[in-house]
C-alpha cells in the first residue's frame, strides 16, 4: 500500500482509503421545502452563544437577526423563516444534552423571500469592514467544526498571511456538498475568495481538491478565468491525492506545500490561513447583499434513504422533516450528522439542522451489522493502526494504556493531545477496538483534571 | 422503527482478526502440503497430531475462562502447523502432542490468550520438546525416502512415555548411511561439509534431511506480505541481518565460516523470518522497532549458529527478540506529525513540488516544467552556480 502511495504520489503519510460511496456526486443542489417551525440553536459554533434579541410572540421576518454576539468568540443568527417566534427555551440538542433554542413558526402563506439586508458596495471596504460583515452575516465554518469564520480570518498582528487555502478536500465518504457548491457555485466562491483575500492580507489562494473531483476543479478554474484579471493576486484549483484524512487542515498544507505544521502550532504560525469552500462561497453570496446565514447545503445520503440529494436546507429545520422528505427505511436505523468518519450520531430526530452540518448520512441497523464483523478481540499489535495514524502516534499503544486508564501517561508520554479524532485506528483495527472512543474518553478526562488542577 | 446510536467511525475496514489468522493458514497450506510429499505418512501424522494437540488445548483453556479468544480465530491452528513444521518429521507422536499442549498451556493461556502472549507459541512449545526430548528432536530423517507414504518413521509411533527406538537400524535396513539424516547444519556444524545451494533452495534433491521448503515459503510469505498480513520488514530486517553478519564473518575467515548463503537458506531461518518472528502479538508495532527486531534476530541467530553448541539458534534468537519487544518498542515510538525535524526548522519536505512562500506556479499551468528530481537536492546546478557567480562578480 505504501508503494502504491508512493507512485501516486502522496504527499502525506499513512492515512487511510475507505469506500468513497459518493452517491449524491452528479445530483444538483435542490432546495427543501419550508418546514412548518424551525428550532434555532443559539450555540450552534465553538465559543459563546449569543444572546436572543426576540420576544416569544415576536414576528420576524427571514434573515432578520434573532440573536446578537456578545463575545469575539461568537456569531449572531438570523431568522430562517419568516414567521412567528414561538418559544425560546431547551430543545433536544445535536450533542444530546437539551439546549436554549429559539422556535419559530414559519407563516404557512410567506414567500420565504429574503427580505433582510441591504446590498452593499465591498469595492473599497478595508479588511477591517470586511471582516465586520463576515462577522454580521453570522458565518462559521461550513466544514464541520462550525468555527466562527471571522475569528479565523483576522490575522493575529505579529503574524503575517500570504496564502489563503481553500479545502475542497471533502475527503469523508459519503458527502458531497462542497463538491456541488464547488461546481455550482463556482463564482460566489470566487467572490468569496477575494473578500477573504483582502481581509487576511493574503497574496495567493490556493483550492486544494481531492482528485476524485475533477469537475469541480474545472468548474473553478472556468469561473477564475470568467474572473477575468484577478487584482489581489492569484487563485490556483489544484488536485490533491484522495486520502483520507486529506480534509483535515495539516494534511492538506502538508499535500500542497510539504511542510509540517509544528505540533501545537496554526496554520498562521505559516502564514496561512484554511477555510472550507462552503464557508467561502457562502461569505462570497452573503457580504454583498448584507445578508445573514438562513440555510446550507446539506448531503442526505446513506443505503437508507430512498431519496439522496444535496438539499438547499433552512438552518433549524428538524430532521425528522429532513428524513420525510428524503425517505427514511421501516426498520431501525442510525442517522449519522456529518461523514461517517467523523460525524456524531443524532439521538432524536427532533435535533435541528445546524451550521455545522454537512451531511445527514442514514446507516439501516441491518446494513451496520452486516458491514461489522462484530467480534471484539484483544490488541493483537498487528500495527494497522500505527500505518495509518496519519498524526503518527501509536494507538494500539494508546489502547492499551486507556484501558489501564493510565490517562496521564497517555497524554504526558504518547502525544495524546494530538490525535484530532479522525477515526482511521478504529476503522482498519481487525480486533474492533473503539480506539478513537478511548481517546475521546481519556481527552475528556484530561481536559477535566487541567480544568480541576487550576 | 427506533434510533441507533453508535461512536463514529460508523465503517469499517473488512479486516477482523480472525480474517487474518484464516489467511495466515492458507498461506501454510501449500507448505504443509510439501512437507508432506517430502516425509510422507510421519510427516502427515506429526502435522495433524500437533495440531490437534493444540486446538484441544485452547479449547480447554478458552472454555475454563482462563484465556481470552476464541477457538475459531484459527490462531492456534497457525500456532500447531508452525510447531510441527519445525519439529522433525519422525517426531513421536505422543511427544508432539505433549509440545502442543505446552506451546498452548505456557506459551499462550499462561499469559491470557491471543494478543497477550509474550513469546511466540509454536517456538514456546519447540523449545519445550528440546528440552524435555533433545535425543529425539535431533534426529532427522531423510526426504524423499522410497515407500514414504505406505509406512511411517518407527520412530513416529512410539508408545507414550516411551524412549523411540533408534532410527539408524531401520535407515540401515534401507541401505542409507546414517549421517543422512543428519540436517545440512548438523553437517556442517560437526562434520564440516557444507550442502550445495539449491539443494537448499528447493529441498528437492532427495536423502537430505532438510525442512520445508526455503523457495516455497518465501513465496508464501510474500502473498502474505502484498496482502498485507504479515509486515515486510521483520522478513527482511531478519535476512539482511543475518546475511550481512555471516557475509562479515566470512569474509573475515573463509575457511572457518560458511557462505553466508548457506546461513541464510539452511536450517529453519527462512521459516522463522517470514512465520515465527513475524507473530503479531510478539513483535513491534512500530515500524523503526520492526528493523531493529529483525536486526536483532538476525544477529543472535548467527551468533548462536557459529558459536554456541546447538546446530541451530533460530528459535532461541526470536524467543530472546520476543522478550526484548516492549523494550524496543519503548525506545522506538514513531514521531508525530508536526514534532519531526522537518516541523521544528519549518522547512518543507525534500520532493514537495510547492513553494511554501509565493511566486507560485501551478503544477498543470501551461508550459510549467516540473522540476527534476535531482539526488542531492540541495546541490545548485551547474548553471545557476555559473551565474551567481557571474553575480557576484
């Protein structure tokens, strides 16, 4: 496997290749109906949540701000619907715990028109006003980490950017959003680009695409070259090896560059910053027109569901209505929100659609016991997981010692704190061990003493 | 209808242990299957019975509790073909069975079961019978003997708890010289005549007592390695070290020391190499820990071969490699992402087609060159050297 990566030319090491399975990759970006109320999380982003500027009984118009930031590490919301907000308290939460969520009952008869915001001249804003707006448009990161995007894009001042990259890796299977946004909103993602260019300073952007996508990396060079002269600098689309995790910010800087972020450091620390191309081609649609962040696209796909798509979804839209309108199956099922890698499995149905969603992947509980051999035996040491850590730590060393509940250790000695939780030791261990679980546990608890010992 | 809630990765690889330890047995099976067109009925007999022997004994042991596992991973089939691979093929039977049961009783449930054993079973079991048996573990009989497959070695069916009878009268009555089955490095060692190359290779001359193989289970274990189910390696590392030390040794004396040839495709090295040292549970996990294991098994099994008593030092240099693996692995931790060399100089990677700083050029722009990979990448060519020169003047 190694050879064959070497001929291929991968630029990071081990890692992994699961089934791509991207079943929804040709299906255009199709908009979902309205649904009749939308919950509106008020943390839906790492960081504070921000504070509820709406009554119950208020009437709010779509796009209209329902929540203000209060902190630098916070966004506002924007009303998804147009309709009536019906109750703000705990509501079932992506996570599991409930949380403080604002219910709006969308009017049956609105046109669901955008009706918020002034179209505004960017021409000659400094990055200041822009990062200002990206700020007011409520953006966060796209990708999955639901990052607030205006935290990301201002530069520290001892710092200085040159390189702006733009993951389009999507290197999780399943998912297809930022492949259609890539190929169908090319030139808001463009704008985007720009915009974020000059807010960070950088001189270049650079589009990192998994080579299973080479579409979309001609829909984007189409669209630079419809551009036409590109003041700021440059823009490159470029193909980087299918890989998993190739998504993950330090491989792809590591795939495109060859540098090694150093442990513990950011992109930044390089001179560059990486934003995801959903994040991108949303802040390119948004800032001119002044508006908030109402909807995103969304992948519902799995061998459960009777209709995949790339659905256009308004933010707070509950799953259940999601999983009717895609088709769910009869048995019992697992609704995964995110890729299969990474995602978190959704413990109700009634949990809402938030920022941070890509995906909504159906997995039929037949199918998932079909697929697992089932058996858990002990470590073998057959080093699958240590080839392919693409962090390269020992996890079958981290196994062990979890087990023995030896969390200190772990982190003190075996490099814990830089696991990013991709989920390639459990996925290739033969002997199905919940590694990444064990590391999720033993980080929790680690996180917790530091937290106690200060 | 009800909701399922599980901890992502929510897929999986279609590996499982037990896939593993099944290949594992395939792979040994075309070798037993030469073994046996080579020794015939004893050899047959001495592979079933061990084998047996083992499988009983985990299931004894998996069914008390006392180990982990389960008899369906196959595992301990692996562990009996191995242990009678390596046993002579007119090993009495009822001692077979007793190294089987050792193999599994003190090599493996003693420790917990699979994944838990510190040394690797099937050698566990062996260096039990050289133990408790040394007369009958060193005498070997001839391949390809006339009327293998009707009648066994008399040796085969002695009764339990019983001294075998010797073999030389019933190789006498053959008209066979005795020596002949004495193993190429018994000869060597003791009587100094060293046996031709592919003789060794193929073990297909006949009259010679050599075990299975070389030729057969390289091939073997390479189906292994390309379907990744033993790591290349420990295979490697042990070869290249062994062969490296005995081509040193040789060259210093070649009248005292054997072609390193010899060395590497004599004896059971090339079994060991590619079936016993490369055992999961007792080798490395970590890549770097896996040369210096096979480097170590290597050097010990030439050590042990050219300077000790025994004919042969395989098995003692794995089982002494095995006991050294947590202390291997310990110094051998691989290096995480972001903490390399290359990380602490920001500095980026040799190979690496992209600038990290601007003036970036795409890779698929028109008329770009990709640049040639050069061997010392740091070197200016002869050209820009000329004209930063030319600058400085």
């Amino acid at each position: 496997m190694k050879l064959v990566s070497w001929f291929r030319g991968e630029a990071f090491q081990r890692g992994v290749h699961p089934p791509e399975c991207k079943l929804t990759a040709k299906m255009p970006i199709r908009r979902l109906p309205f649904p009749p109320r939308v919950i509106v999380p008020l943390s839906q982003h790492i960081g504070k949540p921000p504070r509820p500027i709406v009554k119950v009984g208020e009437e709010v118009v779509r796009g209209q701000p329902i929540a203000k930031a209060e902190d630098w590490l916070s966004v506002p919301h924007h009303a998804p619907v147009t309709g009536v907000v019906e109750f703000i308290g705990l509501k079932p939460g992506q996570r599991g715990p409930w949380v403080e969520s604002i219910v709006i009952r969308a009017h049956p008869g609105a046109t669901q028109e955008d009706l918020w915001g002034q179209p505004r001249d960017l021409a000659q804003a400094s990055a200041q006003d822009i990062l200002q707006a990206v700020w007011d448009a409520g953006l966060v990161g796209l990708g999955g980490a639901a990052f607030p995007t205006h935290a990301k894009l201002s530069v520290p001042k001892q710092a200085k950017v040159h390189t702006l990259v733009v993951n389009g890796c999507e290197c999780e299977p399943y998912l297809t959003c930022d492949h259609r946004v890539m190929v169908e909103q090319a030139d808001d993602l463009i704008a985007g680009i720009r915009y974020a260019m000059r807010a960070t300073g950088a001189v270049r952007a650079i589009v990192g695409i998994e080579d299973n996508k080479r579409d979309a990396r001609d829909a984007l060079r189409a669209a630079i070259a419809r551009a036409g002269e590109i003041p700021e600098g440059e823009i490159h689309a470029e193909l980087v090896p299918t890989k998993y995790p190739q998504g993950s910010e330090k491989m792809l800087i590591m795939a495109l560059f060859g540098v090694e972020i150093p442990a513990g450091g950011l992109p930044v620390s390089l001179g560059m910053v990486v934003n995801n191309v959903g994040t991108l081609a949303a802040l390119g649609r948004l800032l001119p027109q002044g508006r908030g962040l109402t909807e995103r696209v969304v992948t519902v796909t799995g061998p459960g569901v009777a209709r995949p798509g790339n659905y256009l979804v308004p933010l707070g839209t509950p799953l259940r209505w999601v999983l009717d309108f895609a088709g769910t199956p009869q048995e019992d099922f697992e609704v995964v929100l995110g890729g299969p890698m990474m995602g978190q499995a959704a413990a109700s149905l009634e949990v809402p659609i938030t920022k941070g969603i890509s995906g909504v992947l159906v997995l039929p509980s037949a199918e998932l016991a079909r697929r697992e051999s089932g058996k858990t035996y002990p470590c073998i040491k057959c080093g699958e997981c240590v080839e392919s850590c693409p962090m390269g730590l020992n996890p079958s060393m981290l196994g062990m010692l979890a087990a023995k509940r030896e969390y200190d250790l772990m982190g003190s000695h075996y490099h814990l704190g830089e696991c990013f939780e991709c989920g390639c030791c459990s996925y290739v261990c033969p002997s199905n061990i919940p590694l990444v679980q064990q590391f999720r546990v033993a980080k929790q608890i680690l996180r917790e003493k530091a937290l106690a010992a200060r | 209808m009800s909701l399922e809630i599980r901890s992502a990765p929510h897929i999986k690889a279609h590996r499982s242990v037990e896939t593993i330890m099944r290949h594992v047995v395939y792979s040994l099976l075309p070798i037993c299957a030469f073994y046996v067109f080579q020794y015939g009925l004893s050899a047959l007999a001495s592979l079933a019975v061990v084998t047996a022997a083992c499988l009983a004994t985990e299931r004894f042991f998996v069914k008390t509790g006392t180990q982990a596992g389960d008899i369906s991973d196959y595992s301990a089939v692996i562990t009996g073909l191995l242990l009678a691979l390596s046993l002579p093929p007119g090993f009495p039977l009822w001692m077979g069975a007793v190294a089987g049961f050792a193999a599994i009783a003190l090599g493996k449930a003693l420790f917990g079961g699979i994944g838990c054993n510190v040394f690797n079973p099937a050698l566990v079991g062996r260096a039990f019978a050289q133990a408790a048996f040394p007369q009958a573990i060193a005498t070997y009989t001839p391949s390809f003997l006339p009327g293998r497959f009707y009648e066994m070695v008399p040796t085969s069916m002695t009764l339990p708890f019983m001294q075998p009878a010797s073999v030389i009268d019933w190789l006498k009555a053959k008209q066979l010289d005795a020596l002949a089955g004495a193993t190429p490095l018994a000869k060597w060692k003791f009587e100094g005549v060293l046996a031709g190359a592919e003789e060794l290779i193929t073990s297909l001359s006949g009259h010679m007592a050599v075990g299975p193989s070389p030729a057969l289970i390289l091939l073997c274990g390479a189906y292994l390695a390309l379907r990744r189910f033993l790591d290349w390696r420990i295979p490697a590392a042990i070869l290249g070290s062994a062969g490296l030390t005995a081509w040193l040794l040789f060259a210093l004396s070649p009248e005292r020391f054997p072609n390193p040839f010899f060395m590497l495709f004599s004896g059971g090295l090339i079994l060991g190499a590619v079936y016993m040292a490369t055992d999961m549970a007792t080798s490395p996990v970590t890549p770097k820990g896996m040369w210096v294991y096979g480097a170590l098994i290597g050097l010990l099994t030439v050590i042990i071969r050219y300077y000790s008593g025994l004919p042969e030092g395989v098995m003692y240099a794995i089982l002494l490699a095995n006991a050294a693996t947590p202390l291997i692995e310990k110094i051998t931790q691989p290096t995480p992402f972001g903490k390399s060399r290359f990380a602490l100089l920001g500095r980026a990677r040799k190979g690496a087609s992209y600038p990290l700083h601007p003036g970036y050029i795409s890779r698929e722009e028109a008329h770009a060159v990709t640049p040639k990979k050069r061997l010392f990448a740091h070197k200016p060519k002869a050209e820009a050297r000329k004209k930063s020169n030319e600058a400085r003047d």
